[in-house]
C-alpha cells in the first residue's frame, strides 16, 4: 500500500495531559506523527539540496520506517522507543485488545433504538418469520409509530390523525394504548 497523504487522528484520540507538576505530557501517537514532520522535512531538506542518491533513499527508509512505527510499532525488529525506554503505543496498539478503543468504547455500549433477546421457533410462525416480545417492538420502532400517530395526510388526502401531537402520541406509546 502506498500513502500519498498520512491521516492524521482527532484530537481527543490523542491527547495532552497536564501533570500534577505542571509539565504536560502528549500521546505517543503525537510523538510517531512529530518523526513522521521531522524525517519529512529533512527528505525534502535533502532533495532540495541536490543530495546524493543514497542519501536521498536513507532519508525515504527513515521516513518510512516512521511512518510503519505510527501503525504499527509494536511488529518491527527495533520499537521505536521514548524518553523513558519504552516502546511508544501505535495506531494499532490503541486499536486491538481488550482495552483496544473498539472493545474498551464502541462496542457494548447501549445503543438507541436496539434491543436483544432470545430466539425461539413458534408453531404459528412460518419459517422466514420471527417473533418480537410487543415491549420491545414499541421501544424498537417508537420514532415510527409517533409519526404514524400524528401523521395528517396519505397519499397526499387529509386524513384524521390518531394523536393530535407528539406528547399525546407519546402518551398513548406510555398506557400501550389498543389503537396502536
């Protein structure tokens, strides 16, 4: 795979932390993304120079070699390490685990509108079918029964809405009302 432009994380994936002494301290994403600026600027330095052709290609590796240590540092032969000796967290560390951002914020989180519960067969269904407790239908799909409940027109006629407003509708979701 070749990179034209390296993207670059939001901000709050890659914070500044100030320190109880008052020093701050920055992610070791923002430290990967410094090399990257820095061995790019000498590349270009280098090119603007005229430089010779091996000099040009070990500024290109040394790019490069940052540029793989921001995705994955963690796989190459020599880590590239911090102030204090350790190897710096990549893109791909941040992303895989348990405390991985996918595990640890996205998922398993309650979700709008989602529900879960068991599947069972039932006799009166036919086989492409399944059934939904009501409960959690209503929960499921109130957005569009609210609508349907003060909905005023079909097929462009004008028709008597079941709810006059969505607080009546949303009272009749409430008591289960039989009209719905």
């Amino acid at each position: 795979m070749i990179l034209q432009r390296v993207p670059v994380t939001p901000p709050d994936t890659r914070p500044i932390i100030q320190l109880d002494s008052g020093k701050f301290t920055t992610s070791d994403i923002n430290n990967l993304y410094r090399r990257i600026i820095i061995r790019n600027e000498r590349l270009k330095r280098v090119l603007e120079l005229n430089s010779p052709t091996i000099i040009v290609n070990n500024e290109k590796r040394m790019l490069q070699e940052a540029v793989d240590a921001l995705f994955d540092n963690a796989s190459r032969k020599k880590p590239v390490v911090g102030k204090d000796r350790r190897a710096l967290k990549s893109l791909t560390d941040y992303l895989k685990g348990k405390q991985g951002r996918f595990r640890q914020n996205l998922l398993g989180k309650r979700v709008d509108y989602s529900g879960r519960s068991v599947i069972t067969i039932g006799p009166e269904l036919k086989l492409y079918q399944c059934g939904l407790p009501a409960e959690m239908a209503l929960t499921l799909f109130r957005p569009f029964i609210i609508h349907e409940l003060i909905r005023k027109y079909e097929d462009g006629i004008e028709i008597v809405p079941i709810a006059p407003n969505i607080k009546a509708a949303e009272l009749m979701l409430q008591k289960q009302d039989r009209k719905i």
